[in-house]
C-alpha cells in the first residue's frame, strides 16, 4: 500500500531539509564565500519560520506516516522556537566562524541537520520518531562542541557531551523498550490506551522513570546537569548558546507530548517526581551559579536553573489532577517561557561573544569592569539580557516567571511556588553581579576589545527588541501559546 | 488621562534625555529639571480637581492590557494616594536642583535614573491592578540599584546590592501572595474588585506585610535601610527616605489592613512591638551616631515605626496620622539629607566631630536646619507635631492595643528630641574650627532647593485642615473595611463622624498649646 502524504503538512521540515542540501552542495565550491551558506541557512530557516507562522495561524492538528508523525500547534509552536533560535545562533556565529581558516560548511549544515532533530522530536507521535529525532540532533551537537579541533576545551568538550549523551541516549532507549515490554506499543496515544486498560505495571514504572532520567540528560535536570558547565565552557560560545536553547525545548517538548499524552494515567506517580526535580534544578542551579567566575559557566548554572522554572510549569501541568484550563495553562506557561528563554539566553551568549580581544574571549566576570563607559552598548545588551534573564519587569523574562508561577498556583502548587520566588531573588545576585562590575567598577587592565561585527549587532538587537516588545505586550505571544496546546 | 500623563510624562524626559545627551550637561539638566517641575505643575491639577467628599478612587483610567490573564492598565488615585503621589512629583524636581552641580560622572545616566524612578514611584502609587503595581514595584529596583550603585559612596556596591536582594527577597512572597490573590478574585487581578474574605488570609497577609515591612523597613528587617542611605548620593537618599519607604506603609494601608482585616487584627500583637522596638531601637542607635547621614538614617527607622504604630491602631485618629506622618517624614528627612549633602559638598565629611560652631560662618544653613530639625523632633507649630500628635492619639484610643506600647512609643519621641538637639548643638554652636572657617552659606540656588519644603513643613504645622480634608474619606473607608471584622466586634458607628472628631480635638489641643504660648 502506497503512503498517502501530505505534502502541506511536512512544508517546515521539508524547508530545512532542501535548505540543508542546497548547503551542502554550496559547500563544494571553494569560490563562494562561506558567508554565503551562513546567509543560505538564514533565509531558509526564515522561510521555514514564516510557513510555520502561517501554519500555527491557521490552526492543525493532524497526523502522518501512519500516526507517527503528528503536526499540530504544539509542535508547529515548538517549530517557531527552534528555528528562531536557529536564526539567531546563526547570525551571531557568523563572525565568529569568520576567523582562522576554521571549515565553515558543515558548521551550518550540522545546525541545520540538528534543527531538523528537533524539528522531529517535538513532532514525534511515537516514541521511536522521538528517539530518531534525539538521536539527529544530538550526533550533531557532539560535533559542533568539538568543532575547534585545535582547542583542547573544545575537543574535550565534544568527548564529554558525546559519552554522556550517549548514557542519556542508553537510559532513554531502555525506557522505550520497557514500556513497549509493558504496553506493547510505542505509538504515544496506544500507550495511553493501554494504560487505562491495563495495571500500573513494575515495568512500565521503571519505563517511566528511566525516560525521566533520559530527558533529565537531555535538558540538565538536577542531578542529571554535570556535563553542562563543562560542555558550555569549553564548547564555542555560538554552541554553547545554540545548546542552551533550542536543544532543550525540544527535550521539554517530547518530555511534555510523552508524559502528558502518553502517560497520563500516571500523573500521580511523576507528577510528584517533578516537583521535587524542578525544586532541586532551580535552587542548585542558582546557589552554584553564585560561585561562577567565569560567564559561560555561570550562564550554564543559570541555564539549568532555567530548565527548573520549566519544570514548575510541567509539574503544574501534571498536578492539575482533571482541571483542564490548569493543565492547558502548565503546558502553555512552559512552552512559552521555553520562547522566551531561548531568545533572552541566545541573547546573553551573544554579548559574551562581543565582548572580543583580539586575543580571544574574555570569560572572566572581572573583565567586564568598566564597559558600561567604554562600550556602551555592549554593556546595554548584556543588561538587557541579564535583567531578562533575572525575572525583572518589563522584560519578557518577568513575564515568563510570572506566567509559570501563576500556571502552579492554578494547581495548588504553593511550597513550589515560594521555592521558584526565593530562587529568583537569589538568582539576582549573579545576574545583578555582572551588571555591577560591568557599569560600577573601574577595569584593573586596559582590554582592547575587537570592532563589532554587523550580523551579531544585527542578531542582539532583534533578541533585545524581542525582550522587550514581549515584556510591555505579552499577548503578542501569550495568545498563540495558549492555542498551542495540545 | 490626567494621571497616565503624570505618570508617564517622566519616562518621556527619560527619552528625551537619551536622544538629546549629545547637547551638553546644561541641556541634559535643563530638561530634567523642566520635566520634573513640569510633571508637578500637571499633578497639582490632580489636587484641585479632587472630590474629597468621595472616598472611591478618582481618575480611573482602564484599558484591557493582557486579556488573557485578566490583567489591565487600571489606575486610580483616592485621598490616601494622592498625597503620596503630590509628594513624589513634588520631591523630584527639588532633587533635580539639587544635584544640579554635585554629578560628576555620567550626568544624562543620573538624571535618566531619577526621572523613571519617578514613574516607577508614580506607578506603584496609582496602579489598581495587581499585575501592575507588581510590575512597578520591581522596575522601581533598577534605577534605584544604579543610583546607589553608580553615584553612590565607597561602599556603594554593597549597600546596593543588599538593597536589590532585601527587596526583592520580600516581593518574591508577594508575588505568590498576589498570584493566590487573584484564584479568589475571580480570575482577575484588579484591586478594586478584591472584597469579601479570602482563603489562607493569614498566609496572604503575612506574604504582602513581609515585603513591606522590609521596604519601610519595620524593625528586625531594617538593617539595609542604613547602608543604602549612607552611601547613596544626597539626592538618592531624599528619593528613598522621603518616598521609597513610603511605598512600605502605602502598601499596608492599601492592602493589608483593608483586604485582610481578621488577619491584621490577629498580627496586631506581633507587629506593634516590632513597631515600637523600631521607635526606641532607631532613636537609640541614631544617638550615638558619629555620621550625620547615618544618624538621619537611623532616625528614619525610628519614625517609620510611628507611621506602623498608627496604621495598627486601625482607627480614623491614628491612620490620617499615619499618612500625614508619610509626608511630613517625606518632607522632614529629605531636607535634613538634602541640608546633610550640602555640608558634605563644603567639607567633604560628615563627621559630626569634623564641626561645631557652623552657625557663626553659616547663618542662613543654621536656620534651615533648625527648621529641620524641629520638624522631624515633632516641634508643635511644625508639621511633625500634627502627625505624630495624631499617631499617639489614635493609639491611645480604646480598643487600639495595649497603653503601655504607646507610652514607650512617647518615650521615642523624647528620645527624639535628645539625639536631633545633641546633634544640633554640636554642629553648629561651639568653637569654630579652623578648616571650617572658609566655609561659604548656601548659594541662590540651594535656598531656591529648601525653601518649598519649608513653606510645607510649616503650613502643615500651622493649618493641616486641607491635607486632612482630603484623605479623610478615603481614610474612613480603610477604616471601616479594617474594623468590619466579626473579631473586632467593636465597630464604631459613623466613621466619618469619628474622623472629624479627631480633628477637631487635635485641633482643640492646638489652640489650648498656642493660646499658652
């Protein structure tokens, strides 16, 4: 029997894909300037994000490939989130790459490829789609944060996030096999099926919590977050940036389409896991980000405080216990703070990588004193960014927070609530730190900072304006986030 | 569209300095200083058009602003507010003036700082909503946090950032408060709204009163508030003495005590000591000051426990004594600070020790300060008298708390008396020392600074009647919604009556004083 396909349906992957081979054959001629496939990646992954726009607007909810493949507003908003932070990674890499005789090609195309990763794992419908998604982007990552061969900390970087990923990926599979040994299937809406119809099985419970620990990897969940700091660190700032972001809404993703579609019938038995996650994630993330001298490594620590403040709004969404607009609004409140949080942090890595000398980067905290009076709107971004990152109005980033403590008051989440509120002040602190030393104290040396680069200024203002513009009108993306639940 | 315009007119000098920094210090100043009188004159519209014989908000402008959450731009002023709010617009271009010269690094970011830290305070003064105010409340922080942190003194990096955090710390429990605040108002978070008994109420009470007993500060959570004004620049000082704290008590008046009546009578007990250690406390650390800032700052601990004292009494008396004590302590500490900076400009010390004898060199400066000075010790004829006269009054009212609380509270103010007095003395009588000799009298310009405040320090001294009339129904009605409590059971029949009997007995008291004079 001949597969019926929708072409309609798969247009954003299908654009990415074409894109993705258009570079790659680009990449074959020495004549054309490398800038070029950067630009190629832009206007594709623009392309993409408008059909998806579109699509989102019009509304779907239908499936491919047998079931497997599901398009709805969920994973149509999950697309928009990925892609613009694609957009953005890309056009703060481009002078980055531009630099040394670095191979540029298949530094675009292994953004690309791992795009379309996770492009497929937020669409996935069935658990082995899912893996094959997972398994597209994270191949790719492993080599982008090895990608500057020469760097010792990169290479190192890559190995560590390829072992650990790899463990990640292990835990993972096994969950799947455990649950397909329980339920017989690894399509999500049969799981569930089978799970009204059947009893709460051992199996299925280690399944379950080994798919925990498979994400918990994925998305630097405490205590799954070590390879984090040191895979940040050592990984170009542009990776470390495009790790931080899209990566780990895809991983909120398939987490939110498996736990809240799949597994539903065991909300009780997870719901209660996450709160106690998402708990430890912020106030570790938070209490050792403190101790950070190093920008990467206290953005990392901040990124996993992050994921934290996505799992109240998944917990909120699991403990709604049959209220539906509290579970709608869990999911919504996550999804959206995924958006926000991938510009903003974008965004932060972004001013770090303006932050040039001509002898490389400068990571240390220390050495941002004084460039709110040398370079003003370098100092400008970062705040900016750092503010947002702090939860503090009107910024896109206070309303995020707000949105997911409001989604867990809606579920009576109160202690999780006052835990997320204490660990925004203490968040503060670092975030606030690097603003202090950066407009309140006098440099101990002279930097000579690099001339900035067009298409990073270019990438940091619109990540800037989107902090903003979302901060003083919310609407503009809390309606479509409400509409994209599934 | 009066008050958007009041609040917002600020933020657009803000923009205006940004884009015209290219013109120079003096334009930058120009335009924050046209600005800021500008903002005052337009809020002076505001008092004239008041209807005091209503105690509804007034001005209401709302407009849809996140319809999915409930949430809009609602704002509104009634009597309490609008004192609070005169006070701001007031405050700032005198701030303006007086930083005039006293800026030396990074002029148009200073002079940006203060005039959205105006809409910051406007806002929080006039939001309705609980988003909103929320929403001002925290963006407050940031030009407060540069300020102190930028301008500010040797240890400025530490006093700022243990300001940010202390706030911070306590708006994050607020935050929850508002969030479970709105579940019970039906999904919305307009203030106006709010009504009837909520659930947990003794959880949410506690969760605003944290953060505004951290903000005013109430005693044991001041210990930021001495930091903060000694090493913020004179004019950072003014703002957070004569206005920021009083967004503390503004927001007990506003939503404590009305929203949460069973709840702030059951912490009653709990909170009037804190109060009135913080009176004694304050007075006591201030005495043995060598700083002269840091005494003022001490000092303020000391009279913002008055204004928690009032407020607790939960009666007409004490609670107009309370919101007139906001403005008097606004008016009376900016100008002891403001007067501070100035010597501090001279010198370069505040050491009290560093002077004496000032008066012989300083003729015009010994006056003011003294005016000062006896307003903040409670001179009768001087506005600090009136409030708190009131303050003490409702307290010892029946049915407020305990007597022995207020006979200590009255023990503050002599305590009061002896620490401003003893600091006075030895600033400016004595021998005058030799550094001290060169020192010039205040120029045109900071007598131009001082003088409005002392029109008002003495007006309100000398006829409170206007200032009273206007919040006094606004006044009753917290009043009433605070003594509607089942618990209290003591509700008193005609409130508005009650008030004008207050008045009329301060008022009684008043001439009795003057006619022995």
């Amino acid at each position: 029997m001949p597969i019926e396909i929708n072409w309609q349906l798969l247009m954003p992957e299908l654009v990415i894909a074409l894109t993705l081979l258009i570079v790659l054959v680009f990449d074959l001629f020495d004549s054309i300037s490398k800038t070029v496939l950067g630009w190629m990646t832009i206007v594709g992954a623009a392309i993409a994000l408008w059909v998806s726009i579109q699509m989102h607007q019009a509304g779907f909810d239908d499936t491919q490939f047998y079931g497997m493949f599901k398009v709805d507003n969920f994973s149509l908003f999950f697309n928009i989130i990925f892609l613009v932070s694609t957009i953005l990674v890309t056009l703060i890499s481009m002078s980055y790459l531009d630099r040394g005789d670095r191979k540029q090609g298949p530094y675009y195309l292994l953004i690309l490829l791992a795009t379309l990763g996770m492009m497929l794992m937020a669409a996935g419908n069935e658990l082995i789609i899912v893996f094959l998604g997972l398994e597209l982007m994270s191949l790719s990552l492993y080599v982008l944060a090895g990608y500057f061969r020469e760097n010792p900390a990169s290479s190192e970087a890559g190995m560590k996030y390829l072992l650990l990923g790899a463990f990640a990926s292990a835990f993972f599979l096994y969950g799947i096999a455990l649950i397909y040994g329980a339920t017989g299937t690894t399509s999500v809406p049969e799981i569930a099926q089978a799970i009204i119809a059947e009893d709460k099985s051992p199996l299925l419970l280690a399944g379950m919590f080994l798919l925990v620990v498979g994400f918990g990897f994925k998305v630097a969940i405490v205590p799954f977050h070590q390879w984090a700091p040191d895979v940040y660190e050592g990984a170009p700032t542009t990776i470390a940036a495009f790790i931080s972001a899209g990566p780990k809404a895809a991983g909120f993703a398939a987490f939110l389409r498996i736990f809240m579609e799949a597994l539903p019938n065991l909300q009780g038995e997870w719901s209660g896991v996450l709160i106690l996650l998402a708990m430890l994630t912020m106030t570790v993330g938070n209490v050792i980000a403190i101790a950070q001298t190093n920008i990467k490594r206290m953005l990392a620590y901040s990124s996993i405080a992050h994921a934290g403040y996505v799992l109240i709004g998944l917990a909120a969404a699991g403990a709604a216990a049959g209220n539906e607009a509290a579970r709608d609004e869990g999911i919504s409140s996550a999804i959206l703070y995924l958006l926000i949080y991938c510009v903003m942090n974008i965004g932060a890595f972004g001013a770090v990588i303006l932050a040039r000398t001509e002898d490389g980067e400068s990571l240390m905290i220390s050495d941002y004193a004084g460039l709110g009076t040398r370079k003003p709107l370098l100092a400008m971004f970062m705040s900016v960014m750092l503010l947002s990152l702090a939860g503090f109005p009107p910024t896109a980033g206070f309303v995020g927070k707000f949105y997911i403590f409001k989604s867990a008051i809606g579920s009576e989440l109160y202690l999780l609530v006052i835990v997320g509120a204490i660990n925004t002040a203490i968040s503060a602190f670092y975030y606030l730190r690097v603003v202090v030393t950066m407009y309140m104290r006098e440099p101990e040396e002279e930097l000579e900072f690099s001339p900035y680069a067009s298409t990073l200024v270019v990438g940091l203002i619109i990540a800037a304006v989107g902090v903003l513009l979302i901060g003083i009108l919310p609407s503009l993306i809390l309606t479509p986030a409400q509409n994209s639940v599934f | 569209m009066l008050l958007s315009t009041v609040i917002f007119l600020p933020l657009l000098g803000v923009i205006a300095i940004a884009l015209l920094r290219g013109l120079g210090a003096s334009a930058i100043k120009g335009i924050a200083l046209v600005i800021g009188i500008l903002t005052f004159v337009i809020s002076l519209g505001l008092y004239t058009g008041f209807n005091a014989d209503t105690a509804t908000f007034q001005y209401i402008t709302q407009e849809s602003w996140i319809s999915d959450l409930g949430i809009s731009y609602h704002i509104g002023i009634d009597g309490i507010s609008l004192w609070l709010v005169l006070l701001t617009t007031f405050l700032t271009p005198i701030c303006i003036l007086a930083a005039w010269n006293s800026v030396e690094k990074g002029l148009s970011g200073f002079m940006m700082s203060l005039l959205a830290l105006e809409t910051g305070m406007l806002g929080v003064f006039c939001s309705l909503d609980l988003f909103l105010f929320f929403v001002f409340w925290e963006s407050m922080l940031i030009p407060m946090y540069f300020l102190i942190g930028i301008w500010g003194g040797e240890r400025r990096i530490y006093a700022t950032v243990k300001f940010v955090l202390y706030t911070m710390a306590g708006s994050a429990l607020m935050l929850v408060g508002i969030l479970a605040l709105y579940f019970q108002n039906d999904n919305s978070f307009d203030l106006t709204t709010l009504s009837g008994t909520f659930d947990h109420s003794e959880l949410l009470f506690l969760a605003f009163f944290i953060a505004f007993a951290i903000k005013v500060p109430l005693f044991p959570f001041h210990t930021w508030l001495p930091d903060a004004h000694v090493e913020a620049p004179t004019v950072g000082s003014v703002i957070l003495a004569g206005v920021l704290l009083k967004m503390g008590t503004y927001g007990i008046i506003r939503f404590c005590l009305p929203l949460f009546p069973d709840a702030a009578e059951k912490f009653t007990p709990l909170i009037v000591p804190l109060a009135v250690i913080g009176i004694i406390y304050g007075a006591l650390v201030a005495m043995v000051q060598p700083d002269l800032k840091k005494l003022v700052a001490y000092s303020s601990v000391s009279h913002l426990g008055f204004v928690v004292l009032g407020l607790f009494s939960k009666n007409p008396a004490g609670l107009q004594g309370s919101v007139l004590q906001m403005i008097n302590h606004g008016l009376s500490t900016g100008a002891l600070f403001l007067l501070v900076g100035m010597i501090y400009e001279r010198r370069h010390s505040r050491m009290i020790v560093d002077f004496g004898g000032l008066s012989k060199r300083m003729p015009i400066f010994a006056t003011i300060f003294a005016i000062a000075t006896f307003s903040s010790i409670g001179l009768p004829g001087l506005n600090g008298f009136v409030g708190e006269f009131m303050i003490l009054f409702g307290s010892f009212k029946e049915g407020a708390f305990s007597k022995v609380y207020v006979v200590f509270a009255t023990a503050g103010v002599i305590l009061a008396a002896v620490y401003m007095l003893w600091m006075f003395q030895r600033v400016m009588f004595g021998t005058l020392d030799k550094t001290n000799e060169g020192l010039p009298d205040l120029n045109a310009r900071e007598i131009v600074v001082m003088l409005p405040i002392l029109l008002f320090i003495v007006w309100i001294g000398v006829y409170p009647k206007p200032f009273l009339n206007k919040m006094e129904k606004s006044v009753g009605l917290v009043v009433t919604k605070v003594q509607a409590t089942p618990a209290m059971g003591q509700l008193e029949k005609g409130v508005p009556a009650g008030t004008k009997l207050a008045l009329r007995e301060i008022q009684h008291e008043k001439s009795e004083k003057e006619a022995e004079q």
